[in-house]
C-alpha cells in the first residue's frame, strides 16, 4: 500500500471482507497491473468525492 492514504480507503478488515467476493484474477494472458485494492480504493474514492 503506498503511504498516500485518503478517507475513502479500505481498511485491512475492510479489504478482508470484501476481496474473497471479487473473481479469481484470468490465468492466461497478460497479468494484472494494478492490485485489485488500488482500484477499489480508486472506484470508492471517485465515489466519495463525486468527481
């Protein structure tokens, strides 16, 4: 996790609760890029801040 932190962050007993309910990550092609965390957090800041 980077040090930047906003409020609309997930906490760890946030992230635990919520990351068995996302899908397994594809097997083949191209890996993933971002963590999966970086873009909730990203999708629930967006949220929070209307922009």
């Amino acid at each position: 996790m980077p040090p930047d932190r906003y409020p609309s962050d997930l906490t760890d007993a946030q992230w635990e609760l919520i990351e068995p309910l996302l899908p397994e990550p594809n097997t083949g092609g191209r890996p993933e890029k971002h963590p999966r965390r970086e873009i909730v957090n990203a999708i629930l800041y967006v949220v929070r801040s209307g922009c």
